[in-house]
C-alpha cells in the first residue's frame, strides 16, 4: 500500500477534523541544525519506509562488522576462539582512565565502527573450543529479544511504561512456577541483575520475614544470621554485606563427602543460634555448585526447619532459599519418561540426567530461588530471575509508599515493591523467547549434550597415563583434570597426593605445574606467536586453585595444598568429541613445553632458579626437574 506524502508545513491532528493546524513559523538557528542530525540517529517513530530501512541496515551492518571479525570455519583459523586480530595483546585499560568526551557530533557509521573495534579478542562463547567456565552463548531468539528491548526501553517499573511487555515477566515466572511444580495462582518471579541479584532479593525478603516490616523502617536492630553450605557462592559475602546485615553474619555449614550441606550440622547450628538468641533469618541451600556440582538436600533441609518451628513454635522464620542459578535447568525434565528414554541419550549419560533431576526436583519445597537464564538458559548477559512461592506475602511485604508523580494506569506494577526503580523489559524478553523457543526438549537437548561430552572427556582422560580426572564422580557440566609428566603414572601420583600426607610437598609441586601448564596453554591461546608451529588456537580452557582439601587434612587453610586443576566446561552447543581430543592433544604439547622450560630453567646451576614464563592464570613458580623426575 503506498503511504501518503504529508505536508510538512501543515499538520492534521485527526482525519475527524476539518481544519489543519500550521506549524509555527520559527526562527533559524545552529541547535536547530544540530537537531536535525541528530534525529537522524534515532528510530523513527513513525512507518518511514526511508529512515525505517536506514535504521535496520544500520543494524546489519553493525552485526556484519563483528561477523567480519570471526574466522573462517575451515582453515588455519578455524580453532581461533575469539574475535578479531589472531595476535592481540591481553588489554591494558589504563588510557581508558583518562578518555575526554568530544566537543561535537560524531556520525553514527563512526560510532559503529568504534564500537565494533571494543569486541576485538572477545572470546566467541559459541566456538566449539571455548570451555572456560558456565558462560554460554546466547541463542538468536533471545538476542532478539533483548534487542528488541534495546530499541523501544520497555521500563517493567509498572505496566503504563511496559504494556504488553509486561507479560512477558509474569509468562516466564508462570512457565518456571510450572517446571518448579509450584502453584501458578500463588508464586510470581522478577527479573534482576543476576544470580547475585536474586540472592540479595532472597536475603531482603528473609529478613523482612524475619524481622517484620517494621524493620525497613527501623533497620537491623537484631543479631541474625544466615545459614549457608561452606560450598555456597561467594554471593553469601556480597548479600550479607551490601544488605547491611553484614559479612560477619552468615555461618558456613560444613558439608559432607560429596559437598552437600551436613543436615546433622545444621540442626546442630541451628540450635546454637537459638540458645543464643540469634534469629536465623534464611537458610540457603545451593542447588549446583559451579565446579561440584554440589545438591544441598533440600528435602531433609527443609524437614529439619519444619522440626524447628515446631519445637520452637516459630513461624516466619527461617526462610529457605535455593541458589539454583546453575541448576534450575535440570527442572525441565520433569515429565520426560527415563525408561522410554525418546531423545536416546546414552546409559551412562541417562543415569547421570536422572539422578540429577531426582536431586533438583525437590526444589519446590523451597520459598524462593534464583535462576540465570545467562548461565543455563543460553540467553544474553545478564538474565535472572528470582522466584517467590507467595507472591502476595513478598508483595506486601516489601511494597512502599508510591510516589505523589505515579499513577499506575495497569494492574501490574512492581516497580512499587521491586528493589530497582527502572527494570528494563530485555532481561524478560530474552528469557520468554528462550523458554518459548527451547521448551522442556530443548533444555533437555542442551543439558544431555553437555553430559554425553563430558563423559567422552572423561573416558579419554582415563587412556592417557599422564592425566587424571579429579571430579570423576561429579554429575556437573565440568570436568577437572591435572596433567603430569609423561613419566609420572598420573593416578597413582593423585591418588597420594589426595590422601597420604607423606606427599604433601609433592602436591604442592604439582600444583604448580599445574598453573604453568594452565598459563602455557593461555599464552598459546592470546600470544600465538609464542606457539609452536601446527599448535596455535588451543582451546581455551580455564583452571581452579581450589578444587578441594586433600582428604587428609579436610581442614586444610594453606591455598598451595588444595587440589589444582584444569578445567572443561563445554557450553557451547558446538562443543562435541572432537573438541574434547583436541583439547587434550594441546594439554599434552604444552605440557611438553613446559616440561622444556623447566629443563632449561635447571641448566643455570649455580644461580637461582628463575621461571620467566608469563603467568595469567597465578604466578610461575620455578619447579627444579629433580622434583617432577622423581613423582612416582
């Protein structure tokens, strides 16, 4: 249909009226010009075939610039993980402290292009060989719809700045309510700003519960705490301080032989604060640790606060909160038939996939939890949300008094009781156009695949004599691994190192060669230059310093006699067999080059030992070859 052409000078405000209204005649003037330009770098608010088709191309060519910085698939690139130059350095930030703001305009196309120029190393999270840690990439439905958020700022402070945008926070809260099993008419959810977000939302609303609402008014006049497993995210820290109940205030719960909070130790913690006359304001069980992987038992957490109550005759407190920003995904196979097993997962990978459902499922008796659609819902950085089992109690509790300037116009507007006073609407588009595009199969497709890699990692891990896994019986999407000299039996090596304190030194030298193996392969990785020839573009993998304690001192405070590692978290849906031999032919070479400069290193006899190697990942340490030679 063609549009009208309208008359610029001459406005009809309604096709009822029979008048048209002039524009004002106004003076001339440079702002004036300036405006000009700089409507031009604004959508149109109008259907202006001409501006309309500027602004998508203006899209698309920003899009196609940073597809211009990706590799080609096959080639001598194609292992090259990240954006951009194959040779960057690692980034110096310190200019960027004295950046001056420009004095006039700058053509958009210029800005693009800058911008554009800021992703050069950027990691590719959707690289097959790109297993750093549980950042996924996010899948095209829901960068559109955090995009489409982008262009029109639907503000979910109320429904008046929101609309039907709205709707898709309460969908996405219904849909999780539903794969939780919680009441839909009952339990509400909101978006935030991360996992973090959601456990400071979990540790307000406790307290309110705890304290009475009073106690917003008031603030903390009381010593309370809150329980935590010793596994539990460092978040604990961060809640309890920015909450003003301070760090001081948490107590870790020491957990068991699989790192699950010890429900006897609870209970006994439990009643210590009672008797002590410390209110114990939420009890928070981790539902996936990052590297363990570890499932609090929810079900006996939440039988023991029960008993609790019930001696105590308590109510209100203590609440219990899941940190399932890791694995609320697991809740989407919820229906799916283990015994038919339809999508045809594995034996080995079906049990894995079962068990952990098992363990996840008992979640809906907790009374709130926090979910990362940007961990495991493939949707873009950040994208949180934090669920409520009582909407109306958490509404009431922590509503406010609405400012004299609103005047809500809709029925949903949690902008009254929400901790941010702007929410944008692109963190609930992401995640309703990711719950609508996977459905339950899709997040059962995406966990299954990461389980069936691991396991190919694994098995490889166990034909290689000079590598052993260390999480073998953890269910989690990681896998932890250390790397010995070729001729070190690397089991044998681990299985001292982890319970007989007659190898403690030489635990922490392998520790060490540990972080020089996890530097060598990063070095590799952003300097390739320093790579040998075929051996450029290694994955890149990631490292913990702190798995765990050896087994024989489980309280062990020292940092070097942890267990150390290299890790594998394959989150990206291109990550399969083949890059899980890759990843271990470049352990072996860079274990190789390091045995190397350790050789050299120990040919300046007579001076110090000096290790020149960059350190990314910790410092090199210099280890002497007597040392590694000598590891039975």
């Amino acid at each position: 249909m063609a549009k009208n052409t309208p008359d610029e000078n001459r406005i009809k405000p309604c096709p009822a009226c029979d008048a048209d209204i002039p524009k004002p005649q106004l003076p001339s003037a440079i702002w004036r010009d300036r405006l000009a330009k700089l409507q031009q770098g604004f959508p149109s608010p109008w259907e202006e075939n001409e501006r309309d088709q500027h602004f998508e191309n203006t899209f698309k060519d920003a899009v196609a610039l940073l597809d211009d910085m990706k590799h080609p698939r096959y080639g001598d690139l194609a292992l090259l993980s990240y954006l951009g130059d194959e040779d960057p350095h690692v980034p110096n930030y310190d200019s960027s402290y004295h950046t001056k703001m420009t004095e006039e305009l700058t053509h958009p196309a210029g800005v693009i292009h800058e911008l554009v120029n800021f992703f050069d190393g950027m990691p590719i999270w959707n690289h097959p060989q790109t297993m750093a840690n549980v950042i996924p990439p996010a899948n095209t439905a829901s960068i559109i719809g955090a995009t489409l958020g982008g262009i029109f700022s639907p503000n979910i402070i109320e429904g008046d700045y929101s609309w039907h945008v709205a709707k898709t926070e309460i969908e996405s809260a219904a849909m999780v309510a539903d794969m939780i099993g919680w009441d839909q008419n009952k339990a509400g959810g909101l978006f935030t700003f991360g996992g973090t977000g959601c456990y400071l939302y979990g540790t307000k609303y406790a307290l309110t519960r705890c304290l009475g609402k009073e106690s917003r008014y008031t603030g903390i006049r009381e010593d309370v705490k809150v329980l935590v497993s010793a596994q539990g995210h460092y978040a604990k820290q961060n809640c309890t301080d920015w909450s003003g109940l301070g760090m001081n205030h948490f107590i870790n719960i020491q957990t068991d032989n699989n790192n699950c909070m010890d429900v006897e130790e609870l209970k006994k913690v439990m009643e210590e604060c009672y008797q002590q006359g410390h209110k114990i304001a939420m009890i928070v069980c981790t539902m996936g640790t990052t590297d363990a992987f570890a499932i609090d038992p929810i079900r006996q957490i939440r039988e023991a606060i029960d008993e609790f109550q019930a001696k105590h005759r308590i109510t209100g407190w203590p609440m219990l909160y899941a940190d399932a920003v890791i694995g609320w995904a697991w809740l989407a196979f919820s229906g799916y038939n283990f015994k038919t097993n339809f999508l045809q997962f594995s034996p080995a990978a079906l049990e894995i996939l079962q068990t952990n459902y098992e363990q996840i499922k008992d979640m809906h008796f907790a009374d709130a939890f926090g979910c990362d659609f940007h961990k495991t819902g493939w949707a873009p950085y950040n994208c949180s949300l934090f669920m409520v089992k009582n909407r109306v109690e958490f509404q009431q509790l922590m509503e406010r008094p609405v400012p004299s300037y609103l005047h809500p116009n809709t029925d949903y507007n949690p902008g009254h009781y929400t901790l941010e006073t702007s929410r944008t609407g692109s963190y609930s588009l992401a995640a309703w156009a990711t719950l609508r595009f996977f459905g339950r199969e899709g997040f059962r497709v995406m966990l299954g695949r990461i389980i069936e890699v691991q396991m190919y990692l694994r098995q490889r891990l166990t034909e290689e004599r000079s590598l052993v896994c260390v999480n073998p019986d953890d269910y989690g999407f990681v896998t932890l691994f250390r790397v010995y000299p070729e001729s070190v039996d690397a089991e044998k090596a681990y299985q001292k190192e982890l319970n007989d304190p007659a190898y403690r030194e030489q635990l922490k030298i392998f520790n060490q060669f540990q972080t020089r193996v996890a530097n060598k392969l990063f070095d590799m990785l952003r300097n390739p230059s320093s790579a040998p020839t075929g051996w450029k573009n290694p994955p890149y993998t990631s490292y913990t310093a702190g798995f765990r304690a050896p087994l024989y001192a489980p309280d062990e405070s020292d940092s070097r006699y942890f267990i150390y590692a290299l890790k594998s978290y394959p989150m990206s849906p291109n990550s399969d067999e083949h890059s899980m031999v890759l990843l271990i032919a470049y352990v072996l070479k860079a274990r190789e080059l390091v045995m190397q400069d350790i050789l050299e290193e120990c040919k300046c006899k007579g001076r110090e030992l000096v290790c020149d190697s960059l350190a990314y990942w910790g410092s090199n340490e210099a280890i002497h070859d007597k040392d590694i030679m000598k590891a039975e």
